[in-house]
C-alpha cells in the first residue's frame, strides 16, 4: 500500500475515504483537520491568550502539539496549559509525570490548579464524603464540574482568552447522541464548537472536533507522542459506553457515521438555538458564575457534599488571580 | 399487585412511570394514546374514508382493532383495510390467513392487493432476478417501496382519503435515528405524523406512533387478538437492528428513551421542514407520483429489475380504480 500523495509505504488508510497515506501526510491531513475546524468556527483571534486545558491524556496531549505547531505563526498569541490534579491517588499523579514531560519538552508555560487547593478536598475524599449521603452522585460527576470550574480559575489567573479543550470527534457525537436519549433538547441547542456559554468566565473552543479518537491515537503514534492511557479508576459502564459501542458497531455498516452525525448536530443545533426562547445567561447567586438557571453547577454540587455546604468558590476565585 | 385505578388484581406495569394496571385499564390506557395521537395531530376529519394497511402482523392488527373501536363514534366516517401480498411464498400466505380472519371477525370491507397482479411478479420472483444483476438490492428495498405503491393503488381503488399505517413508536425513533447516523437530514425534516409527502396519493398517518412495541404486544394479547408473528424469511440484520438493540439497552438506564428521542424528533422535524428550501413536490416523469426527484423510488427501482424496465406502472394504477 503506498501514498497517495508521495508513494512511499502507506503508515495509515483514512476510514472514511479509504485513502492510503505515508506518516507525514497523516500528519498533515489532521493538521489540515485542526486548522479547518480554528477557521470555519473562528476558534481564534491572532493575539489570543490560549490555556489548553491537559490531563495528559491523548486527546489534549495531541491538542497540545498541533497549538503549539499551528500558534508558531501567530507571534501576538500566547500559549499555555492548565493542568489538573483532581487528586485521585494512583491515577492522576502518572498522568502529572507524563504532562509535565510534555510541557517542558515544548517549553509551554504551564500552571497546575488543585481540587485540594481549589475545594479542599480532593476528588478521592469527597467521593468518600458523599457516599454517605442518600443522592450518591458518582465521582463523574462531581469531576466533569470541579475540573471545569478549576480550568476555568487558572486559565483565568494566567490571563487567558480562550480555553481550547481536547474534545474529539467521538465526544462530539456521542455527547448529542447522549442529549437526544436523555430527551435534552435544550443542551443540543446550547453546546456550540465555539462555545462561551453557561458555567464558565472563559470562551471555551475544541479544535479537535473534527478528528475522531482513532484519528488522536494514530496522530500520537506518527509523532512518537507520549500520553497517559491508564482507565480512571472512577469510570464505570454508563450510558455514554452504550453509545459508543453502537456507533463503533454502525460504523463497520456506515464509515462516516461520525461524521454524519457531527453534521446533523451541526444543523440542528443552530436552528434550536434560534428557535429557543430561554437565551439568557443569568449570574449564580453564589459565585457570579453565569448559569441557566439561579445557582451554577458547582455550588449546586457543593450543596451535595455535607462538609462543603458553607464553602466559598468565589475566595478561591479571586485568590487564584 | 393492584390496578391503580380500580384495586383488581393488575395485568402489567407501565415502563416509564412504574403504574400498574388491569386488563380493562391497561386497554383503556392503549386507546387513549391513540386517541391522544389522532387529535394531537389532527390525522382525521370526521368523514374520512380511512384505509388501514394491514399485515396481519401484531403492530396492524392492533390498529385495526383500534381504529374500528373508535370508528364506531363517527357514523360518516368508512374504514376498511387493504392487505397486500408480496408474493413470498410459506410466509405470506399464513398472514394473509390471519390478517381475513380479523377483518371477517370485525365485518370490515377489505381489498387484497398483490405484488404479482400490480407488478406482474412477486416478491419471491423479482428477489431472484435481481439477484443476477450487479447491485444486488435487498428483498427489502423493493418490498418496502413496491408495497408503499401497492397499498396507495388499493386504497385508490376504494376511494380512500387516508392510509392509516401500524408503525409504532420504536419504529418512530428507530426511523430518526437511523437517518441521523446516515447523514439523511432532509429526510428528517419530510417525516411527520400526519404525512401526505413523497411518493404517495393519499396522505398517511400513524395512530400508534406513541405506542411502543412492548405495549402493542400486550394489548393484543389483553384483547387476545390473533396475529402473524412469524420472522420474513427475507429480513436480515442491518443498521436498524442494530439502533433497535441500542435503544433497548439504553431502556435501562432511561426507561423513558423511546419517548425522549420522539420529543426530539417532534422539535427537530418541524425546524428543519421549515429551515429547508427544497420543499417542492413534483410529479414522477413516468407515473406521476409525488417525488422530490424526476423519477419517484418505484419508477427508479424498476430500472433496476432487467425484465421490468419497461412495465408501466400507471396503466396498473388507473386499471385498478
């Protein structure tokens, strides 16, 4: 199998299209990818200071590389990454080692934010803390907010513009996949490819929404990225796992199943955003957060666990800066 | 457990809201969301010369039943049914024993309308024509879209001013679905309801859409009415059996799911319908149907059948009225 475009041994044949291509014009198509996606959604402007939010897992460790390769012709713009540490003993501090390597290698400023720091407590003792109470939300879930939140106040603190987060093909689709099941018109209509919305201070781009997960890994395995692929010991079987198996099952049938849907989502949304009465963004009566409705995700979470039912977001907020 | 209703012992649980509930209740409950469908979407008016598609498998068989419950309240209004037989042998001829049995046991007029006498072969025939050619179609596009025709052509025949059709509320959300993971938006935006659309005469509508399969199992067997639910020796597995394991493992977790994605298809279908700018209906070059292209599915799919390249299907059209 050679290149289509060079004839030298094909590294990759794209899915989609059933094109062979040698290792650099892989890596030139997924970076054509990015730069399409930056373009068509004006992800952007030249002298944007972008935190890229980066656990140092493929998705953002692959979204780190192509910034730092596409922000080099960009001399007004600044570059850096927020890194979390949940704190969740075993798993996170590997995915640290393995980012910061990133980092450095790069020479990008970098800043860890803390759920120790930032709640408290770490992931591991509030997943401790609400197993006692009766509602038992899943770590997931106080996860997905608090790291959200906690890029959000170090982006903010380094003085960004623009977050751009690592979220791929395949969370795109799944996630308007999961809404629709969930009967979660209103969020269709909400999430946007260029997204400043709800819960966050920083307009928040994913530039990786074109290129789907199978697309990262083998971008990483062209360039000899390291990443962490450990399984987070929080994670377990949930709705979202049902729909990727059925997409991954649809696609032997239909190859551009991600792609069909990405642009189903695409026309959708728009039209429910236009036709949807309730747009405005009000303020959290807690922390000034904007929200959908009188108190942000994360002080409506803080309410679950018993210990933090008085904690202050907002100190941290401004501490940080 | 008892009938919340009337404290007789109960015949089922509702899957989304846990309700138990007698036989007699349970049919009630059934009836109503036909009901319910019929008004909602305005399917009927009061002089309507319904013809019900009928099968004799459970989901037209159930609606028969239903339909002829509700028909006996307007005395101007006509029902009948018209059976087609595709012409496939050891599978058909057993339905077609059934589907006269429950139109003799309700006294409602009824018309056989066959594959052999409307496209000079049957099912069974044209499947092994086609076999010989390079396409190699499905049995199950050309059954689906000749028997569309041939239950339009029968209730023609008779003067009808609707078609009523069994599909149900899994078939509703798997339709959906199934054009979202194939890119076909458009489409989307073309089904509704109370549909007159692409292809036919005489609009159609689907009194069960709100009733899920699981349910019109149940209240067959609550009415204890006869249907054929013998496999078609020509069905085989494809994308929607697929979205249809998908649904039924999501249930699970969200029991309201089924119900949940036909909301969505509810706000979605309508934006895009309006959204679109290829609303224009025109007529088949050949036969005179309502398309969206020159040529409507039936005339195209001939073309595809050597020996039926040249079979005029108008002819069987104003023959048959």
């Amino acid at each position: 199998m050679k290149c289509i475009k060079c004839g030298t041994p094909a590294f990759t044949k794209l899915l989609t299209s059933n094109t062979p291509l040698c290792r650099k014009h892989y890596i030139e198509y997924i970076e054509k990818k990015v730069r399409y996606a930056i373009k068509k959604h004006k992800m952007f402007s030249y002298d944007d200071k972008i935190a890229v939010a980066y656990s140092g897992g493929k998705d953002s460790t692959v979204l780190l590389h192509v910034l730092y390769k596409i922000e080099q012709h960009y001399p007004k713009s600044e570059l850096f990454a927020i890194i979390v540490d949940e704190g969740i003993s075993g798993y996170r501090d590997q995915a640290l080692r393995i980012a910061l390597k990133n980092v450095k290698q790069l020479g990008i400023p970098y800043k860890i934010v803390s759920f120790k720091d930032l709640f408290t407590y770490t992931l591991d003792e509030i997943v401790l803390e609400v197993k006692q109470t009766p509602k038992k939300l899943t770590a997931c879930t106080y996860c997905g907010v608090f790291r959200r939140r906690a890029i959000d106040i170090g982006a903010k603190s380094l003085g960004a513009t623009k977050v751009a987060t690592g979220h791929n093909l395949d969370d795109e689709v799944q996630t308007f996949l999961l809404n629709l099941v969930r009967g979660d018109i209103k969020r269709i209509g909400r999430l946007s490819p260029a997204y400043s919305g709800m819960d966050v201070f920083i307009p928040r781009v994913k530039p990786l929404r074109y290129v789907s997960e199978r697309e990262i890994v083998l971008y990483a395995l062209a360039k000899n990225l390291e990443f962490h692929s450990d399984p987070c010991p929080y994670s377990s079987s949930s709705t979202r796992n049902e729909v990727r198996e059925f997409i991954n099952k649809t696609e032997i049938r239909i190859p551009s199943v991600r792609e069909n849907l990405l642009a189903a989502f695409d026309i959708i949304s728009p039209l429910l955003r236009k036709n949807s009465s309730d747009v405005t963004i009000k303020r959290c009566k807690k922390c000034g957060a904007p929200t959908s409705s009188d108190l942000c995700q994360v002080c409506k979470l803080l309410e679950t666990i018993p210990k933090m039912r008085n904690f202050n977001i907002v100190k941290k907020m401004t501490s940080s800066k």
